[in-house]
C-alpha cells in the first residue's frame, strides 16, 4: 500500500487526500476513483519529471516506485479484479505478441523494425497500466498516472539508444503473460514476485542504457 511505502499512516495518506481535494488540485465522488482535476491535469506530472530531471538516478527511483505500486496494485487485482479488466489486458497482450513475432521475423530479414518496437512499447506501457486499473484502488492509479511521462521517456531510451538491437521481445511478452495469467488464477504473491523481478531488470537495462547516452552526448 502506499502508506507502507511512504511509511506514513492510511489516515496520513486520507488526510493528504482531502487536502488535495480541498485546494481543487484532485476531484473526488462516490462510486468513481479520485482524479487530478482538469485545470490541474499536468501538476503531479510537472512534480514528478521536474524532481526527475534534477535526480541523476532517476530511473532508480522510477523502477522502485513502479515496483512497489504495480506489485500492490498486482496483489489487489487478483483477489478484486472484474472481467472486463482482464479483457482489456489480454488486448494489450496480444498486441504485443502480435509485434514481437513480427520484431523476430524483421531480425532474420534484416528489416527495419523501430516502428515494430514503438507499437510493442505503446502496448506494453499499457498493459501495466491496466492492470494497476484492476485493481480498484484510486489512490494507486492516481500516483501511477503521474509517472507516465517518466515511463514514455523510459521506453524511448531503451529503444534508440542500446537495447533494441538485442532485446529478446518474444521472452518479454512470456514474462507479461506470466503476469496475466497469475493474477487471473489468484495467485497474488507470485503476480508480484515476477513484477519485481521484472522491475529489477528494466532497472538495470535503464542503467545501461542511460550510460550509453550520456557517452553519446559526451
């Protein structure tokens, strides 16, 4: 949950809420999950890229951030998630699998595949995204919606600087469906085990990647 990860209270977390809501800065109803309102729809992003763009480690922190919430927000929708929303992740899936045996192809042809890859990011990016959806926590999906940007910026970087060229697509879509696959059968604690797992490797694939652009910048 956020309070353990922030190591502040439920009731700090309500309260942070309410203030929030106070200043018209998020809207809040019953029945509907909170959200930022729409004069204020870029300030969490413009907080958290800008808090970002001043952290060398950036994409240290991201990975941990998304660790801890996608690995709850897993957990939460393996006991709670609707039909519908599994429905909308196994989309993302199939186009992902859809644009990795394309990828693999284009390798053995030599054909140009960036445009392959921007599609097989799109649809990844939004598979983690729906499943945090899954889970019905809108405190979970508010603090993951701010990160979006961060994540565009993360995917782009792998992908033009070092990882396109050796990036095995096809293991990474077994991977995703191992997550899908777990959360539908209830099996919580090993949905989120594979996304921390996972998380630790797009950590160090962001590691390298972010060294290797500095390098070309230099």
């Amino acid at each position: 949950m956020l309070s353990e990860y922030f190591g502040v209270s439920r009731l700090k977390i309500r309260e942070a809420l309410k203030i929030l809501i106070g200043k018209s800065l998020i809207t809040s109803s019953k029945g509907r999950r909170s959200q930022i309102a729409s004069e204020h729809s870029g300030l969490l992003d413009y907080i958290v890229t800008a808090d970002a763009a001043s952290n060398s480690n950036w994409y240290s922190n991201l990975c941990h951030v998304r660790a801890a919430l996608e690995s709850e927000a897993a957990g939460l929708a393996a006991s709670d998630y609707k039909d519908i929303d599994l429905s909308y992740a196994k989309e993302s899936l199939l186009q992902m699998k859809v644009c990795a045996e394309e990828i693999e192809f284009s390798r053995t042809q030599n054909i140009d595949f960036s445009d392959l890859v921007t599609k097989y990011n799109k649809a990844d990016l939004n598979f983690h995204t729906t499943i945090v959806d899954s889970c019905h926590n809108s405190t979970i999906s508010l603090f993951y919606s701010s990160l979006s940007n961060l994540m565009q910026h993360s995917f782009e970087l792998t992908q033009n600087v070092i990882l396109n060229p050796t990036k095995n697509f096809c293991t990474n879509y077994e991977l995703h469906s191992q997550i899908f696959e777990n959360i539908k059968l209830g099996y919580s604690s090993r949905a989120k085990k594979i996304i921390r797992n996972h998380m630790n490797k797009v950590n160090h694939e962001l590691k390298i990647a972010v060294a290797a652009n500095s390098k070309t910048n230099d």
